[in-house]
C-alpha cells in the first residue's frame, strides 16, 4: 500500500516520477504527490484522488528539477487531502512513506513541544521534523536520516530527498519492499521492480533493516546497524505489455481473458512432457509431513481453503488453513512434520509475510505460493512456488486466484505421488486433465456475453448471497468477495449446506441466490439446498453445466451452463463465471473496476 518512486536522472525528472506512479497506482489512489530539488532548492506538489489529477496540476503549475521522489497514498493515518498527501516536509527535507510509524504520536508531541509546526493529520509527517531536528543540529543529511531512523518504530519504506543537494536520495526499508535500480549516470528508488521496469532492468532489493545512499555514482547499502554490506544486482526482465491494458477496457477484463494462456505456462513450467510433476529447488519431502499449515489474505486465502480439499482428499494429509492476521498474533503451536504454507500473489502481504516470519522462528521450512518471484515472502522462502500469471495489476485478483489454484492442485498431486495415495493410473489422468484445464477455460470464456446478460439484472440487487458445497464452498466466497468489492453490491458466501442454520433468513425474491454447482456427485445435494431456496420465493441463478442444467435448470430465475469439466478441478473452471459476473455487474454500475473505493493491490500495513 502507497507506492513511492525515487529518481536521480540526466533530464527534467517530474514526467519520469509521474509515469513511475501510474505503474504503482494499483497500490493506492488516494492522493499523489512529487518533490524535486532544482538548483538546490526542495519543492513539491500534491493533488486528491487519482494520479491524473496531479499530471493535470503539473500541467498548469509545473515542477522543474533533475532530483525528485513520489507517492501515490492509500490512506491510513488522516483522510485522502492535500495537506495528508506526501511527499511530507520540514523546511530542508521531504520524505515518502510506505508502512505505518507506530510511535508517531510520542514522537509527535515531542517534536510540537519543540515548536515544530505540524499541517497534516499522518503519521509521516513526524520523519520529515524530526530529520529536519537533526539537519538543525548541523548534522549532514546521511547521519540526521539515520538518527532519525533510529528513532522510528513500525513498518516503513522511505525515501529522503534534502534541500541544497542535487545528487543525494536516501532510502530505508523495515518491513515495507524496495528496490534500487541503476541506470547509466542515473539511479533509481521504487517499490518494486515494475515501477522501474522502462528505466532499467538492473535491481537491488533491500534487505530488511537496509538503509541505501544513493547518488547518480551509485549506492551504497548499510545494515540497520550501520555496517556497510554487499547488495546484488539482479537483472529483472518484466515483460512491459503485461503492464498495459492490450486493447481492454480494464485490466481485469485482460487478465480474466489471459487466464488459459497464463496457466498453460505455469503448467507447461511444473509437468514435465512426459508428464511428472517437476517442483523446483529440490521440491518437498511429503513423505515426512504429517499435516499442512496453509496461511493467506482474501482471496488467496480462498485458494488455500480450496486446496485443503485437494490436499486432503488426494493425499491424505489434514490442512489447517489461517486467516494471516489472525494466525500471527493466535501464536499457534506449529507440531513436528508440519509443513507452513504461504499464499500471495503479492508476496508482500503485511500479515502474510509477518506469519511466515513467525515460522521461520520457529525453525519452520517455508515453503510460498507467489506470483512476484522478488517479493519479500519469496525471498524469505525456503522454496518458492511461482505462480507464473505475470503482473496484475487490477486490485481484484482473477488470473492469480486461478493460477494459485493450478499450482497448489500440482502440490496436492505431488504429495498424493509421494506418500502413495494415489495409483499411477490416477495420478496420470488427474495431471492429464489439469493440463486440459487451459482449453476447457476458453470454452467458459466464450459463456461471457450471456454472463454480461446475467450480471445486467445482477447489477439491479442490494444483496446477493453465493452457495457452494465441498470444494465448491470456498468459490462462492470468492464469488461473494469478487463482487462485492468491485460492484459494491452486499454479497456473501455460503456452504450450501448451512443455509438453513441461519442465513436462509435473508432469502426473499430481492435477493439473487447464485448457486455454483457442477454436475458432481454433491450435485443432488446442492440441488436439494437450492430447491429449499426457491420454495422460499428465492431467485436462483444456477451455474452449472449441461447435465446440470437438464436435470435442474427448470423453474430457476437463471441458468449459466459452463463447460463440462473434471469434478476435482471444477473449482478453477466456475471461478471464471463468478469472475465474469463480477466484472459485468460493476461495468454495468459503472463502478472503478480496477481501482475499486477504498482498496489498493498490495497491502504493505497490517
Ligand atoms: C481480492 C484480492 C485480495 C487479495 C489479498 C491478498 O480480489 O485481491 O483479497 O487476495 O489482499 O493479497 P496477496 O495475494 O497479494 O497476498
């Protein structure tokens, strides 16, 4: 959450911040700003809301200077305003911010009792006095950011930028990513490595604890202790057309439609052609874990419910699944043979990466399921599972839940291979028909324009509730989540089952019940529980398949036939109609569909 870019270029520096932003906006829309330093002196601007409202500003009132730093907020500490928008400052010094300073309110009342003159509600606005303390103390700009930094308790990523000198930035990281990239004669700063795609390839990542000087010479990296250390340089390829909409109206409506293409290479890059599963660096010794603990956020923690279902009924292994922010502060036992599993198509979840820090302490073998092989879950990894579905970029997840789901039901294989719970034969035609998966995802997608029919009446509800059975269940929680965080539309998910424990309460003919439900052997069950709806004046939209659709599409409000698809795998098949309607009913709202209220991508505070 907030994305911050620094750059020490050769040219006018303010259009570079602004294009780095637009490739950092998914992390917050809240406000932007920049700050340069132009013939020495420091001055920035800020606009509210999206990052176009600052281009326009730089438009009237530009900003000149070779020197600059940016932010794009998503709000924690004070409303979305100007005077809450960074880059914050004291008179000689800037700073943009990612993470939380916890102790800013001691730290606050310290600095107002000094006379320091605060103009903003934020938590950052404290680093900037209290460098702006030490610069008065006469110190140079490297030790009052490093006083300052000692000072500071939290998360943060930062970034100073100092009146009077030209070729200097500052960067620190405490649990909140950053990257330094080097260019020919100028330097770089961002949150990750695609703000600084088009400006260079070549990327050092801070460690935890790091502090980086950077000047247009280069950058010298110092642990939290102050000792100089050794940082690679790594060279990054990311694919620049993955980062633009490609002829779509949104990036979520690209990244739904690049979902067979994007899990073919992640199975192409797990089963080998003859067909076994090939997990990297050594993969994992199943045969000595005795159950799983799987650890995620929203809907990555979907994924990992669903693939308790695979793991334990393909391999016979019991799988605990946690919420991350309930997991790290419950300090659960983790016994013997446990094998800890993180989810994050991120990789740099707060709570995620907090919990599988809980369990490296705890001597744990971590072993991640991630999209962004550089984040900071992966790189604290003990293995490493990408996910392979490229940058995404809308704030709901659709190609990463997917491709999650592909790799953890290879995990689910593998394991069952490994401790002998599946015969060869099966092994052979479940892997056969997770690599058909691909092909049968073009046939759902070809269901769309009836879906945008569907989701134009879906689009009229207040409240809509999902119903799912077996592995079915987590789906319509993804399907409830999908929706209501991009159309607004109040929705949730429940086991069919447990319907009539309470929530069959809410069913009236206002409230659409979508009912995702392969024709499986939980069909009838399923059926059962939707009849028990419909009896109750319920409006059911049934997403089901053909035989589905002859046995119980009759008498429903709607039916959705998807594909025919194997039972075990029609979790990564029925996300794509629940993705679909979610997408149609907030284009039908007119919803920001890729930058939805009050949500960012990556959420870097707890
Ligand atoms: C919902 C969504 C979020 C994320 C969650 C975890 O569409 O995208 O619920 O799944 O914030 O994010 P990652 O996977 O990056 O850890």
């Amino acid at each position: 959450m907030c994305g911050i870019v620094g750059v020490l270029g050769d040219h006018e520096v303010a259009p570079i911040l602004v294009e780095a932003l637009k490739r950092l906006e998914y992390r917050g829309y809240d406000s932007a700003g920049i700050a340069t330093v132009n013939a020495g002196r420091l001055d920035r601007r800020r606009a509210v809301g999206k990052l176009v409202n600052l281009s326009d500003l730089l438009v009237h009132d530009p900003l000149a200077g070779k020197s600059g730093i940016g932010h794009t907020r998503w709000a924690t500490h004070g409303a979305p305003s100007i005077a809450n928008a960074h880059p914050h400052r004291a008179r000689r010094v800037a700073v943009v911010h990612n993470g939380i300073i916890e102790n800013f309110r001691a730290l606050r009342d310290e600095l107002v009792a000094q006379g320091a003159g605060f103009e903003s509600d934020t938590d950052t606005e404290t680093v900037a006095h209290l460098a702006q303390v030490f610069l008065d103390q006469g110190l140079a700009p490297r030790e009052a950011a490093e006083r300052t930094l000692e000072r500071l308790e939290g998360a943060f990523a930062l970034l100073f930028l100092f009146e009077g000198e030209d070729d200097l930035m500052i960067a620190a990281r405490k649990g909140s990513p950053l990257a330094v990239g080097h260019g020919e004669g100028e330097m770089f700063v961002g949150s990750d490595a695609i703000a600084l795609a088009p400006l260079t390839h070549r990327i050092t990542y801070l460690e935890e604890g790091d502090r980086a000087i950077v000047t247009r010479a280069g950058a010298q990296f110092f642990d939290d202790q102050g000792r100089p250390v050794n940082r690679e340089i790594r060279t990054i390829e990311i694919d620049a057309t993955r980062v633009e909409k490609g002829g779509y109206k949104h990036f979520m409506a690209k990244e739904i439609a690049e979902q067979p293409s994007v899990m073919g290479d992640a199975l192409r890059h797990y089963i080998s052609e003859s067909g076994e599963i090939v997990l990297p660096g050594g993969g994992i010794d199943f045969t000595r874990v005795s159950r799983l603990t799987m650890v995620a956020c929203g809907t990555a923690y979907l994924a990992c419910m669903t693939a308790k279902y695979w793991i334990e009924q393909l391999a016979g292994l019991p799988v605990d699944v946690d919420i991350a922010s309930e997991f790290r502060y419950r300090e659960p036992p983790i016994p013997e043979g446990t094998l800890a599993v993180f989810v994050s198509q991120s990789g740099e979840t707060a709570d995620t990466l907090a919990a599988l820090r809980y369990c490296a302490d705890k001597a744990q073998r971590i072993v991640s399921v991630v999209n962004v092989p550089e984040s900071s879950i992966a790189r604290e990894s003990d293995l490493a599972l990408p996910i392979l579905a490229g940058a995404e970029i809308s704030v709901a997840s659709t190609k990463g839940f997917t491709c999650q789901l592909a790799v953890l039901a290879l995990v689910a294989l593998e394991a069952a291979r490994q401790r002998g719970t599946l015969d060869a034969p099966t092994l052979a035609r479940h892997i056969e028909d997770l690599r058909s998966m691909p092909g049968r995802l073009n046939a759902a997608l070809a269901t769309e324009p009836r879906t945008e029919a569907i989701a134009r009446l879906l689009s009229e509800a207040t409240d809509v509730l999902f119903l799912g059975r077996g592995a079915m269940y987590p789906l319509a929680l993804e399907g409830a989540l999908k929706l209501k965080e991009i159309s607004y539309i109040h929705a949730e998910g429940y086991a069919s089952g447990e319907l009539k424990h309470g929530p069959i309460a809410l069913v009236d003919n206002t409230v659409p019940v979508i009912v995702l439900a392969p024709h499986d052997r939980l069909f009838d069950k399923t059926v059962s529980n939707m009849q028990e709806v419909m009896a109750r004046g319920g409006k059911v939209l049934l997403v089901t398949d053909a035989r589905g659709a002859a046995e119980a599409g009759e008498g429903v409000w709607q039916c959705l036939a998807m594909p025919e698809v194997p039972e075990l795998f029609a979790p990564i098949l029925y996300a794509l109609p629940a993705q679909m309607l979610a997408y149609h009913t907030a284009v039908a709202k007119g919803t920001d569909v890729d930058q939805p209220r009050n949500l960012a991508k990556s959420v870097t505070v707890e």
